[in-house]
C-alpha cells in the first residue's frame, strides 16, 4: 500500500462521529475569564506540561480527559470548580461522571487510564504555541478555484488538539502506540507557526520550493525547545509521511476527519431548523415557567 489511504477494512466505526463532533466543539466553546478557546487552551497546557518534563502518556490522558469532560462541562474545570469550593475527590467525581457519559459511544480500549487522569503540569509553552494560535487556517482551497472561507476560522493550535484527542481514540482500533500519534499530532504543523496556511492551492503553487520551506520553518520551531524533547517531537513526526504504519493510519484518520468535520459544522448548523432547536434540543426547557414560554412564542408565531 502506499497511497497514503487505509483499506475499506480499516475504517473506524460510524458511532464515533458523533463524539467526535462534540470534541471539534471545543474549537468553538468559551468563557470570561480566559482568552481563546477549550481547544486552545488545552493545546498550550500540553505544551507546558511536556516543556516541563511531564511524561508524554501522562500528558495524553490529562489531555484527552480534559477535551472530553469540557464536552459535558464546557469550562467548567479543576480551577472552576476549586474557587466555588468544589475539591479533591468531590471535584474529581464531577470530571469522571463527565468523562464516562462523554465516553459512552467510544471503546473501552481508548479510554484506559482516562478515569481519574493526572493533571497537566504547570510548564511555559514555547513561543510557536501562540503563533499557531493566532495563525488561521486556509479553508477550502484548491487550484484554480475560488477559495471557500468559513467564519470563524478555527486556527491551527485547535485543529493540533483535536486532531490528537482524535489520534488517541483511533489508536486502539489500528493497534498503534498512541503516545507516539498523540505527539505527532500535536507537532504536525510546527511549520505554520512561520508560514501563514494557504492551503492546497498555495502548496501547489509553491512547487519544488514546499518541503525545503516546511523543513526549514519546522527546525524553527523546533529550535525553541528542550533539546532532548526537540529530538523525541522530531521522532514522533516520523509517521506523518504516510500511512504505511499503523500510527501513520491513526494520524491520518484522525487529521481527515477533523478536516472534514470541521466544514461539516459550518454546514450543519446552516440547515438546523427551529423545530430541531425547540422540540429536540430543547432550548425553552422544563421549568416552572415553561407554560407561559410556550404560550409566548405561539403567540408570536415563533413555537415551530
């Protein structure tokens, strides 16, 4: 094989597109005290904690523990649930009943060590993590055509952070070392914290002039690291050529569908109805006052 595609065979299974919408959420959830996204965020503390010499699986499951409980609890955190004096075991319950209902439709095998995960430590990150956080990414490109942007962008620290949450769930079912995706993912676009995204247009047009620059932008970045962690990040990027092995399938997969899927968000919302919003998702909910809501909105031609 060496196409870069895994056979038919291979494919994950179709249950795992809904919990990985709710992840590529996180791109797009908030709050006040805090600047950026979940997704962000969650990026440069994996930075930090490998900066600060926190051991790479411990570093994924705190970090894959953490994207899944913030799709029941948004930002509601450790430091969330500290200042309303929620702690110790009582804190850490709320997070695992979170992580287990996040977790109710992926395998049993991606989810060890998930329950009761370490906590990131607290490290710097290198410079490149903010850079790929202000550095959008291109849309859909291709050559000869009219680009296609969808606002809000995402940028490129968010695709690096789901795209690795993705790779640690996939990992099991291609039977790869999930540590080594979970780096590489994250490490995947070291290049566009120098080069601005344009795309498969732009890359096209660069010609015989692409990898030399990706190579040299890459080594920047690089450079900005621990040396011993600069040379584990550079062993790790070894399985993103292709998909020849089974952590080069696990990247691959987890990175197309964080693609995809994040185009698919802009175009499911576009077609979502008010009576999917009402009835289904239930916007005006069960409460004392929901009588005189649903009256309201009849009234005003509004209750779908």
């Amino acid at each position: 094989m060496n196409d870069g595609i895994a056979p038919g065979a291979e494919t994950p299974p179709a249950r795992l597109l809904g919990p990985f919408r709710e992840l590529g959420e996180l791109k797009r959830i908030r709050s006040a005290a805090h600047e950026g996204s979940i997704a962000e965020r969650l990026f440069a503390s994996a930075w930090g904690a490998l900066v600060a010499e926190q051991e790479v699986g411990a570093v994924m499951r705190a970090t894959t523990a953490a994207a899944l409980a913030a799709t029941r609890l948004g930002d509601i955190d450790r430091g969330v649930l500290s200042a309303i004096g929620v702690e110790g075991a009582e804190a850490q319950a709320i997070i695992d009943r979170a992580v287990d209902e996040a977790a109710e439709e992926l395998p049993t095998a991606a989810l060890a060590g998930l329950r009761g995960a370490p906590v990131l430590a607290a490290g710097t990150a290198p410079p490149f993590v903010a850079r790929l956080a202000r550095q959008p990414r291109a849309g859909v490109t291709c050559p000869g055509k009219p680009r296609l942007l969808l606002e809000p962008p995402e940028n490129h620290a968010e695709h690096c952070l789901v795209t690795a949450v993705y790779g640690v769930i996939l990992s099991p079912h291609y039977g790869a070392r999930a540590e080594e995706v979970f780096l590489a993912s994250l490490a995947h676009h070291l290049h566009n914290a120098l080069i601005p995204d344009s795309g498969f247009a732009g890359e096209v047009l660069l010609g015989e002039h692409l990898e030399p620059a990706f190579a040299r932008a890459t080594d920047i970045a690089l450079a900005e690291l621990p040396p011993s962690l600069a040379e584990t990040v550079r062993e790790a990027r070894a399985i993103l050529p292709d998909a020849e092995t089974p952590e080069g399938r696990s990247f691959h997969a987890a990175d197309t569908l964080d693609r995809v899927l994040q185009i698919e968000q802009h175009l499911r919302a576009g077609k979502a109805t008010m009576h999917y919003v009402l009835h289904d998702m239930e916007l005006v909910h069960a409460g004392p006052v929901r009588g005189f809501q649903d009256r309201l909105l009849a009234g005003v031609g509004l209750l779908a």
